[in-house]
C-alpha cells in the first residue's frame, strides 16, 4: 500500500543529500554536516514511527521528527540569507509541506490520545 508520508519525507530526504552535496562541493562543511543529520533524521524518526510500541510512543517519535524538522528549517534559513551559501526555494517549500504534515498528524494524534 502506498504511503504519501513516507514518499514526501524520502523526497525531502534525497533532495537535503542532493543540497548537502552542493554545500560539500562549496567548501561548507559545517552547515552541510548539520543540515544533513537533521534533514535526514525527520524521515528516521517517521519511518521508527510507523512501528511504534503505543500511541504515547508514536506522538513521541513524531515530536522529535517535528524537532528535526525545526532544525532542518533553521540551516535552511542560514543558507537562504548568507551571501556565501546557495539557497534552494524548492526544498525549503518541500521541507515547509512536510513540516504541515506532520503538525497536522501530531495534533490529529495527540486529540485522539
């Protein structure tokens, strides 16, 4: 069965490593390292959700891929305003309609708790 939460976050998730790469190839360790651990970690934790042990559980692991997914906004907005750095409009948006997905799934979860 076809899961559309889980092809947007691998999507998100190919084009952070795509933009990381980029940041790699420009000499931008730093940012490409962290934007890399958290970009990648939202699906992680997603993915580990789907598996969860309860409810409590999968609102937990979904509240760290919302955390993750802060994160990955916060590199993102450092790239977009440095001078320095590439910024890439399509994967902030991506990264922005994965984030209201999973704020709508989190606070679907946490009213059905």
């Amino acid at each position: 069965m076809k899961n559309i939460v889980v092809e947007k976050l691998i999507h998100v998730a190919l084009l952070i490593i795509e933009y990381c790469d980029l940041l790699n190839e420009k000499k931008k360790f730093v940012i490409a390292k962290q934007l890399l651990r958290s970009g990648t970690s939202i699906g992680a934790n997603i993915h580990e959700a789907q598996n969860a042990e309860s409810k409590a559980d999968f609102i937990h692991k979904m509240k760290i891929a919302a955390k993750e997914l802060e994160e990955t906004k916060y590199w993102l907005i450092l790239c977009e305003k440095s001078k320095n750095y590439p910024s890439h409009l399509s994967l902030k948006q991506n990264v922005n309609e994965l984030g209201l997905i999973v704020y709508k799934i989190l606070s679907t979860s946490i009213k059905t708790k």
